[in-house]
C-alpha cells in the first residue's frame, strides 16, 4: 500500500483573547476526549479529514491544518495557499469552537440573574461549548458511563487507532479520525472492543453502531441538531419557542436519543449539548447534583434525592435561570467546581500531648515528661467528573521524651 503523502498548509492566526476562548480550560473539561496536548502547549485533534493543531496566547490562537493528501491545487511559489485553494479551516474552527456568540456579554447575562455564578464564574472565563459532530458525541458519552475524564479519552483514542481513518502524524505519533457508524458495526467489533477493556460498553457502542448506521441512518441522528446550531456545512434555521422543559426540538432529540443502546438521561443531555447545538441541555450527574444541592437549596422534601423526577426539576431549575444557554452556564459552573479540586490544598496541625511518668531508676526517681505530636495533614485531591470528592488525612506521631533526675 502506498504510503499517504500529508500536505501541510502552515500556521495562521485568528485574533482572539483568553476571555473569549480559553482552549486549556475548554478542551480538558469533559466535553470532546479526542484532543492531545503536547509539551510545547500545542493541542491536535483530526476532524473532517485534517490533523488539526492549535496554540494559544493572550491575543492569538494560532491554528494549522494537515492533510492527508495534497489539496487539489498546490501553491506556487509566488502565491500563497490561500489564494489558491479555498481552505475551510478557519470556518470549521469559529464553528467547532462556537465562536459566534459574545462570551463576555452572555457571562454578564447569567450573573444578572444568577449570584452564585456571578461569585464564582468570572474566574474562569473563555469556556466555550463545543459544536461537535453528533456521532461522535454519540459514541464518546456512551464511554463516559461511569467513568472519569483520563479512562474515556483511552477508550475514544483506542476506537480511533482501530476503527478511524489515519490522518497524519505529529512527531512519529499517529492520528486518525473518527470512526464511522459503518466501521463500528462489524460483526467482531464488540469482542474486540471488549479485549480493549471497554466492558459493557463494547456490546452498547456496536449496538447503537448497527442501529445509526443500518436502521436510523446519520441523516437521522444528524436532524435531530438544533437548527439554529446544524452540523458543520448546514445552513442555520428559527428553533422555536423556548418552555420550561426547553424547545420543543429539544425534548424530540432527547427522547429519540433514549432510544439507543447505552443512553440514559445524563448521555442524551450531553449529545444534545455538545454534538446536537441544544444549549438549554442540562446534564446532571452526582457532581451536578451536589451543587444543586450546595448552591441551589435541592435535596430537602420531594427533591431529597436524585430521582427522575429531580433530575428534570435541576434541569428546568437551571433553564428558568439562564433560558436558552443553560447547559452553557451550568457547564461554567461545573468546570469552576472541577479547576477548584485540581488544586491540592494541604494544611498541617499539630496537637500536643504531655504525659508525666514517674519511676525510678538505680535509687533515684526519674520524672520524665513524653510528649506526643500528631502531625495531621488534610489535602483535597483531584476530581474527575462523577467521582466523589476524597479528603485524605494522613497522621503522623511523633514522641519526645525529656527526662530528670533526682536522688531519693
């Protein structure tokens, strides 16, 4: 087989400040698990047939495409790449990142109306929703079922290696894109996934695959998508008028959804969010459900757990306070709560204790004072997405003994 030759196009740039997008905050808070940074800060993904790369500084993200075959008019010396062949990059990248919204206006919206994200969210600005392919959303959050953030992104890089098309490489590191319902549906696909530890979720994924891709068809899932935020490429559209359970084109792609193999409330609310455009989708897992519980008065009377009917009233809580973007702002909220646990917080106290012995010793009494010093050290360790908070106390003693002497 011949070897694919790459065609890279160079790096670009597009103005844009860390207010507006941050993509180290963005690209690690449990919303896409494909992306690698390397040790030079640079971020890679394959979309859309591209090895994608980005950089980040206060002013500039810096973005380069290679292609796994030339384009179909290289340059000239004398011009350049893009006045010869008319790149999509740059508008796969402002639609991917979804950076047609004005982040710093929507951010003062939801404090006006909410002051808890007003304590907390102006610390953590720039975080956008990604407009993902909804396939891929599909498959990557039926990984993520009882799991955290580091074991998804393993299981989605290893249906890449196996099942995606390759792409290019970056150092001798390959990337490959991602797979398409027909190549998850092969006859052996479950087995295999389930050598490469994916557990239940292998007989789910090739499930789900057979249905997409030789019942329901992407067409179908595809038109499940917010209008108002389609798939890359498709013209934008009126959704509708916003309710209390959200658009009425929300609540059909989230029963369709619960309809596939592997997805419950929780994965129909992140496909919707994340691969589907319908940003007043609330997921609400445990962690969700404990800043409702600490921010938001739940868990007392009729909401004293996380039930069916709990999970819909977090949702249509959240909606009522920040309409049509509320899975935005909540996830706003959610990354906050996450980046305060990724910081280990170690405090030490010590607790003395004295004793008094008395003995004697060769005909002389010996008043020895022993004293205990507990050394306690309390650190908050790191949260992943649906695990819960561990504070860790380790105890360590240590004993001084003074001793005197005095004769009978």
């Amino acid at each position: 087989m011949m070897a694919l030759q790459a065609a890279t196009l160079g790096w670009h740039k597009l103005p844009m400040s860390l207010t507006e997008l941050c993509i180290n905050t963005t690209l690690r808070c449990g919303q896409s698990f494909r992306w690698r940074k390397s040790a030079e800060d640079e971020w890679s993904c394959a979309l859309h047939g591209r090895l994608l790369s980005l950089r980040q500084d206060a002013e500039v993200l810096h973005f380069r495409a290679i292609f796994p075959v030339p384009p179909p008019k290289l340059p000239t010396p004398q011009v350049s790449a893009d006045d010869v062949w008319e790149d999509d990059t740059l508008a796969l990248l402002k639609h991917y990142f979804n950076l047609a919204p004005d982040l710093g206006q929507l951010y003062e919206q939801w404090a006006a109306s909410d002051a808890n994200f007003k304590k907390k969210a102006p610390k953590f600005t720039g975080i956008r929703i990604l407009r993902q392919d909804a396939w891929e959303a599909l498959i990557g959050f039926i990984c993520s079922s009882n799991n955290n953030i580091s074991r998804i992104s393993g299981m989605v890089h290893n249906l890449c290696l196996h099942y995606g098309p390759f792409i290019a490489h970056i150092d001798d590191v390959p990337y490959h894109d991602f797979p398409t319902p027909a190549a998850l549906s092969g006859p052996n696909v479950e087995a295999h996934l389930m050598k490469l530890g994916f557990g239940y979720r292998a007989k789910y994924i090739a499930k789900t695959a057979r249905m997409v891709s030789e019942d329901k068809g992407l067409k179908w899932l595809e038109d499940l998508s917010n209008p108002e935020c389609p798939q890359f490429g498709v013209p934008e559209k009126p959704a509708g008028e916003m309710r209390e359970g959200g658009r009425e084109g929300y609540r059909k792609a989230h029963e369709e959804l619960l309809a596939l193999h592997g997805v419950g409330p929780k994965v129909a609310d992140c496909v919707s969010l994340f691969g589907l455009g319908w940003s007043e989708s609330v997921p609400v897992d445990t962690h969700v459900w404990q800043i409702a519980q600490r921010d938001y008065k739940f868990g007392k009377g009729k909401h004293s757990s996380l039930t069916a009917a709990t999970y819909t009233a977090v949702g249509n809580h959240f909606r009522k306070l920040w309409g049509k973007e509320a899975g935005w702002a909540h996830s706003v909220l959610f990354t906050a709560d996450l980046k305060a646990f990724s910081e280990r917080i170690t405090a030490k106290k010590e607790v003395k204790e004295e004793e008094v012995v008395v003995k004697k010793e060769d005909g002389e009494v010996v008043v020895e004072a022993v004293v205990k010093k507990e050394i306690v050290k309390r650190k908050r360790v790191k949260k992943e997405p649906q695990e819960d908070e561990h504070n860790i106390m380790e105890i360590k003693t240590e004993t001084t003994r003074r001793s005197k002497r005095q004769r009978a």
